[in-house]
C-alpha cells in the first residue's frame, strides 16, 4: 500500500470503503493509459481483501497472456463461457452438476476483477452477467446483476477493441440479444457501473519525452514533432529487394537482447519473420504433422483432406493450431492454448525449444521441452481440439499447440511490458488503437526500433473517445473533454520486406483487414508516356482477376510485376515502365503497341502467369473419304484462346461469345493436303479445346489486314461482351474484364477496360 501513487491510492481507498459497507454493491469500471500501474493497484486489492477480510478475489482477463499478468484465468474459464472460434457462441445454460461445483469454488470470492476490458464485447460482457446471476441464483433479485458481487473493470478503451462484436459500453441491439440470447430484451450493463480513472504514468516515467508522445498517440493525436521522433527510431535498410530487407531484418534482430521481441500487426506477417528467422538457425528442421480425423462420410473424406490442405495458411479456420509446424533445436516458440495458468502455461507464453522426445521406433514425436521464463522446463503434449470444415462436418485434429514466436502480433502483446522491442507500424497496421498498444509496450525510446512507420496507423476509436468524455462529465468533471479533431496525418509508404498476402478477401489477423489491402477498388493506371495504356489496360485486368494475382504472388518473390500488383493494391503509383522492360526491349520504346503481343510477352516472360492461363488445343485432321481412316492428331499449349469475328458478318442478327466459340471449336473445316492412305487431296481440320483452366483469355480477331496493313472491323455484330457466361468443356465461365480497343489500327489506341468489380474469373481482349 505504502507504493501506491495518489491515484492509485484515491482508488484504492473507494473500493476498500464500499467492502467494508455491507449496504453498497461495488461495481466500478477503472481506466488508465497504458503503464498507470492497473496491474499493481489489482495486486494490492487482492491482498488487502485477503488479509482484512480473509475472502478471496476471483481475478480474470479476456487473453491467456494477460489473465498470467494478473496471476489470474481466463474469463472464458473462469465464468465456463462457450468458446468457438469462427464466431461468437450463443449462450448456453450449465448442468446442475457443474452449477454446483462453481458455486463451490466461488463461495468465498468477495470481488471479481476483470482486466483488459476493451478486448472485451459488449455480449460477453451480458455472458459475464448472466453466469454470475445464474451461479448465485439472483435472476429474479431486484438489483441482481453481476449475482449481486462486487466487481471492478480495469482497462483502456483506447486499446485494441473486441476481434468479434462491439465495444462494451454499446449496447447490445434487439436483434442481437435475441441472437445470442435467445431473449427479446436485454439491460444497459455498462451504465450501471461508477467510474474513476488513472492518470499517472508509471511504465514510461524514466522518460518523460516518450510518455508525452504516447499520451498523444493514444487519442490517434500525433503532431509534426512526434512523427519526426518516431521516424528517428526506424530502421535503415540497404537492399532493394523485399528477400534482401528481410535478410537485414533477421541479422538486425539477432543482435538485439535476446529477451527483445518484434510486434507486426498480422499473423500473415509474422509468419513470414518467423520462417525467415528459423532458417538461420543451424539445425535440422523438424516437421511436426497433426492427426486429424475427420467425422464426416467416407465419399466426403478426400474432399475435406483437400480443404485442410488449402487452410494451411488460414490458422483462424483450424482452431489456432497448423496442421504442420516446422521448428528446429533453440528456436524460440510460443504456446498457443492455455495449459495451466498456474505455471505460467498459457495462450502466447515464449520459450525456447530444448529437447525433442520421440516414440521408441523414432517414427513418432511424443512432447516437446521448452525453457521459459525463469529458466523453467516444461514438456508439452499434444492437444485435442475440434473445429468445422463445412456445415455439420468436423475435424478432430492432435498437435502441439506451438508456433514460432520470433514475432507475435500485436493483438497478443497487449498487457506485456519490455526493454526493447522491434516493430512494424506501417501500411499494415488495420485496428484503432494497434498502433498505440504497440508502442506503449516499450518503456523507453531508445528500447525501440520501428521497421516502418506509417503516421496515418495512429487511430484512436472516436466511439471510445465520446464514452470517455461522457464518464468524464458525469463522474470525473474536473478533468477535461478528450479533443482529438485534428487535420489527418500524411501516410509514408512502407519499406517492403514482405510481400503483403492480398490475395484473399479476408486475411487471418484474429479480425479483419483493412479495406485498403483487402477490397480491389477500381481505379485506372497513370499513362505517363501518353502510349503505355497497351499494358496498363492487360495489368488492370490481371490484377482484378483472383486467380491471376494468386499465381503473380504465390512465389513470394520481389520483381516487377509483383511489385506493381502490391502498388496497386495499396493505391500507390505503379511503375509499369518497369514491368514493360522486363517483358522485352520493344516495349520499353514510347511507341504504341499491340496490346495481345504485349499480352503473349508477359506470359513467356512470367511462368506464373502462364500457368494460371495455360489452355490445351487439339487439331484434328483427317480424310475426307470416309471410308478412309487417316487421322493426325497435335496438341497446342498457349494462354490465348483465339475467335475470328468475319462469321459475324454474314448474320443478320448478332452473335454472342458462346455462339462464336461453339462455331469455331465444333465445325469441321476443309483444307487442301495429301492423305498418306488414300493418297487423296482433301483433307478436313477442326480443333478441339482439350482442357482449360480457371482462368480464359480469349482474343476476338476484330482487325483485318489488307495491304500489309491493319484495319478494324466495323459492322461486326458481336452482342454483350462484357456480361456474357459462357460454357466450354462444361466449365461455366463469366466475363468479368473486356478490354475494348477503340483506335483503326492494332497497335493504335485509345484502349478502354471493362471490370466487374467480383472475385470471379474471366477476361477478354477485343
């Protein structure tokens, strides 16, 4: 008590007087920007209660990590609240038999304490609720809330907000309570609590520059100065590439403190800085592979075995735990279920592999030793756990809830304190307050070390915000209104070590991404030179077609293209001079060209483009006699599934795609040759498209040459292009890109593109 601040103290004492008074029910929500001392001010609270009231306080947080801070559980254990992890559970009642057994563990609490509140949804807080009323029977009590306990909220609002459902302080609407409860109606809880707020900040006060800044991060305020301060603290890379970054990056973290770790903002991310930091440890790399069973149809088996293996980078879909993790002897790993609080053993606990145990013939590995903190050997086992594939079909998977922890995500990190630690605050960066909590780990300027910083990533929730100016005038109006109008903050391009994973609509961050990675808006390419809309015209196309863009990224390698498709993505300025010179001399020249040439250079240029493209041609050609079997047989690959358009002339009433492809691909066409059989000289020819892809590119022949020269097609009647389905093969395909060429030449423009903005495939050059 005697290490008490005053506000700390002011606090303490409010809630010790309405203990001691058996007339008052405690519930008190209490803020603090990170680093006031929350955590030492519950620790002194439990102990009094302990020692003056001989009682017990049932200490709880939303996160494993944060509930070990505490010395605490998890809420999700300690109130036995349903857990899933694709989506919030609705609320379920417990068996007498289980309600007999909490009440006996929680008989003799006096106060429940509940830490890191603005992780915490406004239906978990109504789940909170409901248990404690249904453990001690106050459903039908007049002021029965909480089951009529004491209860004490610790948290900041202006920290990372709930990954599923709304702050707590909103109130749950009618359709929600009816979803997750299963009701017609439901309480305001938050408005029944008092608040007080802590304004000492204790993490950072051998460093009152930095505390000051972060005062003014945390209201998403950061002024010319602060950014300059922040900038001073990024690291400088050398190489050019996102591989030879990445490099820099893993010898830069290697001779940093070892207890130093490195926040990203997702998983995607940290994966990446994983992997690349494990392979600089010299070793063997050992491969552990879950066992998964799979409830479902022995028809159905093959089908979910293929989805597990396209999960394998979608951990959020499986429950938080991979089907195969790779670590090696001294790789620094973290727990990824909660084991035993009471050892320290919980979701996002950092050791250090020591040991590998395996079965008797060496073909199975049994568990694992790690060291932890405070030198600490554990041994971890495999775990059980469950989760949905499609409707109604699980998977029981066995595996060891490990992961590499060379880097963690923010969201893991809040309630942790550190010396030094390395970070990413760039373009990355996709929840209010992310920014924040990841600074504010620190405790010291000089401990950080930023890879990039992105001034715009410095949001605070303006929901947040006006809660805490309401609190204020009702509880605390001696101390200001929060103002954080101020003029928007200029962004700063990232220094790319990664290639960033946008290829899928949501990523696996524990909640979503931000629009500006994840939805492909619409928007033209810069023709600087006045002659590059050729290409810009293709780009846009491939880069608006999933498929496409999955195989320009699958190889996670920096080039030109790759780099114009992150560009893209992010809105920047892409530089497609660039990707026209490393397809061929003659498209770096100011000249116009033809846009299929460039098209068939891009796709010899880049193999990943071809193989998303790929098509098999088969030209038959026989005997006319039909009498006579000759027959000759060749194959053709190529990416451009080409249709004349002359046919269209000849009709008065216009054709569609799939009349042009039916006519071209199924007629028999006579052709002037010698029959090695029947030695006659009429030959018939048709072409037969063998197999295709996701992905078509088909060309319509629109110019003619006459006199060497092109010259375009006018009165052809080819009907709705780009809203036409089409089926070859029996694969239905929808035309979601049609590049429409509007100049008398070929290699003439203007161009104009046609894109649906829809993850869908199909694309059509005119």
């Amino acid at each position: 008590m005697s290490q008490l601040n005053e506000d700390q103290k002011r606090v303490f004492d409010k809630v010790c007087q309405v203990l001691q008074n058996q007339n008052q029910i405690l519930r008190l929500y209490v803020s603090g920007e990170g680093g006031t001392g929350k955590s030492f001010l519950i620790d002194t609270i439990k102990h009094w209660i302990s020692l003056n009231l001989e009682k017990v306080t049932a200490i709880s947080a939303p996160t494993g990590i944060a509930a070990c801070n505490i010395n605490g559980l998890t809420i999700h254990r300690m109130f036995q609240l349903p857990v899933t992890h694709e989506s919030t559970a609705k609320y379920t009642h417990l068996s007498d038999m289980v309600l007999k057994t909490l009440r006996e563990k929680l008989k003799n609490v006096e106060l429940f304490i509940i830490d890191e509140v603005s992780m915490i949804s406004n239906v978990t807080l109504m789940f909170i609720n409901l248990r404690l009323c249904e453990i001690f029977d106050t459903t039908d009590v007049d002021d029965g809330f909480f089951g009529r306990k004491h209860i004490i909220l610790f948290g900041d609002l202006l920290q990372l907000p709930p990954v599923k459902e709304q702050f707590p302080f909103v109130k749950m609407s009618r359709s929600e309570v009816q979803k997750y409860l299963g009701t017609m109606g439901g309480s305001d809880l938050w408005r029944l609590l008092d608040y007080d707020e802590l304004l000492l900040n204790m993490r950072q006060r051998c460093d009152n520059a930095y505390r000051e800044i972060l005062s003014r991060v945390r209201i998403g305020l950061v002024t010319d100065s602060d950014i300059n301060v922040l900038q001073s603290r990024k690291i400088n890379f050398k190489g050019s590439s996102c591989d030879e970054r990445l490099n820099e990056l893993c010898a830069y973290m290697n001779q940093l403190p070892i207890d130093t770790i490195c926040l990203l903002p997702t998983c995607y991310l940290c994966k990446i800085f994983n992997t690349a930091m494990l392979d600089k440890i010299d070793g063997d790399e050992i491969l552990l592979i879950a066992d998964d069973d799979v409830d479902c149809a022995p028809a159905m088996r093959k089908k979910v075995q293929k989805i597990l293996e396209e999960k394998d980078d979608k951990v959020s879909e499986t429950a938080g735990i991979e089907r195969v993790i790779a670590i090696k002897i001294g790789a620094k790993v973290m727990i990824r279920r909660n084991i035993d609080v009471t050892l320290g053993l919980v979701n996002g606990t950092i050791g250090n592999v020591v040991a590998v145990n395996r079965s008797v013939d060496g073909n199975r590995i049994d568990s694992i030793k790690i060291v932890i903190s405070n030198n600490k050997e554990v041994t971890i086992t495999k775990v059980d756990i469950k989760f949905e594939v499609f409707h109604k079909v699980m998977v029981h998977r066995k595996q060891f809830p490990l992961s590499l922890s060379y880097g963690i995500t923010i969201h893991k990190s809040q309630g942790i304190t550190c010396k030094n630690a390395m970070m990413d605050l760039g373009t990355s960066v996709f929840s209010d307050g992310q920014a924040y909590v990841g600074l504010s780990r620190v405790s010291t300027l000089g401990g950080l070390h930023l890879i990039n910083f992105n001034p715009a990533s410095i949001k605070a929730n303006s929901g947040a915000i006006a809660e805490y100016n309401r609190l204020r005038s009702v509880f605390k109006s001696q101390l200001p209104q929060i103002n954080s109008s101020k003029k928007k903050a200029v962004k700063i391009h990232d220094c790319r070590w990664a290639i960033p994973n946008i290829i899928d609509d949501v990523q696996n961050y524990g909640c979503e991404e931000s629009e500006s990675i994840v939805t492909w808006k619409i928007y033209g390419l810069c023709n600087d030179d006045r002659v590059s809309c050729y290409a810009n015209v293709i780009l846009q196309c491939a880069f608006h077609c999933v498929r496409i863009r999955q195989q320009i990224l699958k190889n996670k390698v920096s080039n030109p293209l790759t780099d114009a498709v992150c560009a893209y993505a992010e809105r920047r300025r892409c530089n497609i001079l660039a990707v026209r010179r490393s397809v061929g001399e003659r498209f770096e020249e100011r000249t116009q060209q033809d846009v299929s040439e460039f098209f068939t250079a891009l796709t010899s240029t880049y193999s990943e483009i071809n193989d998303a493209l790929e098509i098999e041609l088969k030209h038959v050609i026989c005997c006319s006699n039909v009498k006579c079997n000759y027959s000759v047989t060749t194959l053709e690959k190529s990416c451009l599934l080409m249709l004349p358009i002359q046919s269209t002339l000849k009709r008065k009433k216009g054709v569609t795609l799939q009349t042009l492809i039916d006519l071209e691909f199924s007629k028999w066409e006579t052709i002037n040759g010698n029959c090695n059989e029947c030695k006659g000289i009429v030959l018939k020819k048709k072409t037969v498209i063998e197999s295709t892809l996701s992905v078509l590119v088909i060309q319509l022949n629109l110019y003619t040459f006459v006199n060497g020269a092109s010259k375009k097609i006018i009165q052809n009647r080819i009907n709705a292009v780009p809203t036409s389905n089409v089926t070859i093969n029996k694969k239905k395909y929808k035309v979601i890109s049609a590049i429409f060429h509007e100049g008398e030449e070929m290699n003439r423009g203007p161009l104009y593109v046609y894109v649906e903005n829809k993850q869908k495939i199909g694309m059509v050059l005119l």
